[in-house]
C-alpha cells in the first residue's frame, strides 16, 4: 500500500466526517468512510483502521448523550444486533476484495437513496421491525461500518426527542463497536500497522466528534444529510466500477 498524499487526503476526510457524523447526526452518514478510504486502500482494511477510531469517537460522544439514552429500545435492539455481528464473522471469509467492493458499493446507494427518499417517513413500526432494523445494524456494521442507517429506519419513526435520537444511537453503535472488536481481533484484522495508523488519527476523530457536536446546533442537519448521502451514492458507484472492473 503507498501512503501518498491522496491517501491521507482521504484518511483525514473520512475520520472527520465520522466523526462528525457520530457526535452530531446519529452516525447516519458515518458510513461513507469505509467507501471512501476503499477508493485508495482493501475494504479490510478499512475497517479494521476505523474500528479504533469509532471506540475513542464513542467515548468522546458518550460523555456528552449518555444521560438522554432510551433504555427499552436499546434492549429492544442491540441483543440482535450481537447475532447480526456474529453471522458477519462467519460469513466475512466468503467475500473476496473485488465482491467486498462491489456489496459495499450496493449497500452505499441504497443507503443513500433511503436517506434521501425517507420511503418510511410518518409511518409506525411494530416492536419486530425494531429487533429486525438491530440486527441488520450489526451485521452491516461488521461488513462495513455501516450500522447507522438500518438502525435509523426504526429509531426515526418512534418520535424521540432530539437528544432521545441521538443519545440511543450513540450508545447503540457504541455498544456494537465493543462487540466486534472480538471477532476482528479473530480475524487478525487488528494488526499493529492498522493500529499504529489508527493512532496517529486519533486527533482527527476527536476534532471531527467536536465539530458534529458544534455543527448539530447551527447547521440545518437536513442539508449536511442531503450533501453526504449524495457523495456516497457517488461513491457506490465508483465501488461496483471498481469491483467489476
């Protein structure tokens, strides 16, 4: 791998907006890292550099929405989303690098496409479609760091408090975060060149954490939204180019 000056362009960029992400609008758009990082790098590796990064960026955000977490949907959500990380270690070894580009491109349309659509908005869910939405946030958020949309389709509907929404997703992929460094430590996916890179970016994350927090208070989260879901269906589609290239 060359670490040129466009790799940690894109390094940078993807911490940042993670960060951003995940402190001020519920990790919603935290999945364009992986996509993002994968333009330059494997999407195994990826992951495995932002796992770390995620942990400290759940600590920093933990602090500030702890208190405003809903307690029954996190019990409702994150028990299945234990089985969604496990069936995505047991099936991690069917993917080859270009199939990994490909599914991921797929998954960053469609999840741009739901974030802009919103096809559930104003709709209520029963309580299954919660289980459901947990343990398709953990298995995505194994393959790709990508737990934030799934979990958002049920957390949207149920009509919580700004600080309620954002406090129970914080804890949620927090949780789910801590979950899989087991299995990615399994897959030797931790290893000490990823974690040295991963540490070097640990201030990235904590000002792109400090910035989501600043931004959610001034900046409209509709339109920092509609700009970044944008840029990954742009970035899914580069990624099925790529694959099946």
């Amino acid at each position: 791998m060359v670490y040129d000056a466009p790799f940690v362009a894109l390094m940078i960029l993807a911490v940042l907006l993670t960060g951003i992400s995940k402190s001020g609008f519920a990790g919603g758009v935290g999945v364009v890292a992986v996509p993002l990082i994968s333009l330059k790098a494997s999407p195994a590796f990826a992951v495995a550099v932002m796992l770390p990064l995620l942990i400290v960026m759940d600590l920093f955000s933990l602090k500030a929405w702890w208190r405003h977490r809903v307690g029954s949907l996190l019990w409702l959500m994150f028990p299945p989303a234990v089985l969604g990380v496990a069936v995505g270690y047991l099936t991690y070894g069917l993917f080859d690098e270009d199939l990994l580009k490909v599914l991921l491109g797929v998954f960053s349309i469609l999840f741009g496409l739901w974030g802009l659509l919103k096809p559930f908005r104003g709709r209520v869910m029963p309580t299954w479609v919660g289980g459901l939405s947990g343990g398709i946030a953990g298995f995505t958020s194994f393959i790709a760091h990508a737990g934030g949309p799934p979990l958002n389709v049920y957390l949207l509907q149920r009509r919580l408090t700004r600080e309620q929404f954002l406090a129970t997703a914080v804890v949620f992929l927090a949780a789910t975060n801590l979950v899989k460094l087991v299995p990615y430590g399994m897959l030797g996916l931790l290893n000490v060149e990823n974690l040295t890179i991963a540490l070097l970016l640990i201030p990235m994350a904590w000002l792109g954490v400090r910035l989501g927090l600043a931004i959610q208070k001034r900046l409209s989260g509709e339109l920092f939204f509609r700009i970044i879901l944008t840029l990954l269906i742009l970035l899914g589609v580069r990624l099925i180019v790529d694959g099946w290239g």
